[in-house]
C-alpha cells in the first residue's frame, strides 16, 4: 500500500523555470517545488513571495509538488 503524501506549504523564493521553483518550507528549509502538467498554466502567476500548497513523499524531503496557491495564507 503506498504512503500518503505530507501535505505542507510553503513560500516561493526564486523562480528556476516556468515549472520549477525554490520553495522555503514553514520550517526554514529549502526544496524543489514543481508545477505537474495539469498545473502548467498557473506557471505564469507564481512568483518570489507567494504562498503554495505543497505534497512531498515520505521518502524524499528535497523536492514537492506544488497543487496550489494558497488563497488565505493565515489558514
């Protein structure tokens, strides 16, 4: 059965391509952030400052895939 993936979010830093961002989690650490296909168009509104929802595996802490923006960041 496979493991669920960690739900976070997390704060754009820098912008790598139009897919893939450096993501700064809620606890200071840095991960590749990337956008998957059926997100591709949300590329062009995500820059240095906005907050993501991010899933990450249970077996690989450096990178995540970002699902979306988060609308309220105080949630």
């Amino acid at each position: 059965m496979p493991e669920r993936p960690i739900e976070t979010s997390g704060i754009i830093r820098e912008a790598r391509s139009d897919r893939v961002f450096g993501v700064e989690l809620q606890n200071g650490k840095r991960i590749v952030g990337h956008l998957p296909a059926r997100l591709a168009k949300l590329g062009g509104s995500l820059s240095p400052g906005a907050n993501v929802w991010l899933e990450m595996t249970p077996f690989d802490f450096e990178k995540g895939r970002i699902t979306g923006i988060v609308e309220d960041p105080d949630e």
